[in-house]
C-alpha cells in the first residue's frame, strides 16, 4: 500500500501486509476496535494506540517514542532478510 488509506483494521492483514502498509498509516485492532497510528512490521508489530498516548500525559513524547521503537523494528527486520539472503548465496 503506498498511499494512506482509511483505517484499516490491523487484524485482517497477514505479516507481509502489515509490512508494506505505509509509517503513520491508521489502524485499528479489529472492526470497531481502538484506533492506533502503524509504525512498523518485523518481529513484532509496532502500532500507537491513541489510548496509551492519551494516558501518557505525553501524547507527542509516546508518538515519538513509538516511531523511534518502529524504525528500529524495521530496520532489525530488514538486516535479517539481508543475512538470510546472503547464506543463501553463500550455500
């Protein structure tokens, strides 16, 4: 998905499909679920849900430090599937 679209629900995507939604895209966890900003795909799945960033007291600061954890689940996935990929050249 290259463009942001409307909220998707989280829980109807496979792996692969979370992982080419769009940073920032919204979300939600299931059909009337709580609604979250996507922040990445890799061992686990990083979404900030509005109610946590709400209760934080600290809505930019949680936002932020969500993006921050998501780029560093992103960029551990992507060094995997570059390693993964070159054992199997190597083999």
């Amino acid at each position: 998905m290259a463009r942001f679209t409307k909220t998707v629900n989280i829980w109807d995507l496979d792996s692969e499909q979370r992982a080419a939604l769009q940073v920032g895209q919204w979300v939600s966890a299931g059909e009337n679920g709580p609604r979250g900003r996507f922040f990445g795909e890799g061992s686990s799945t990083v979404a900030a849900w509005v109610g946590n960033a709400k209760g934080s007291r600290d809505y930019r600061g949680y936002m932020s430090t969500m993006h921050n954890y998501g780029k560093v689940v992103r960029a551990t996935a992507a060094l995997v599937a570059l390693r993964n990929s070159n054992e199997q050249v190597a083999a």
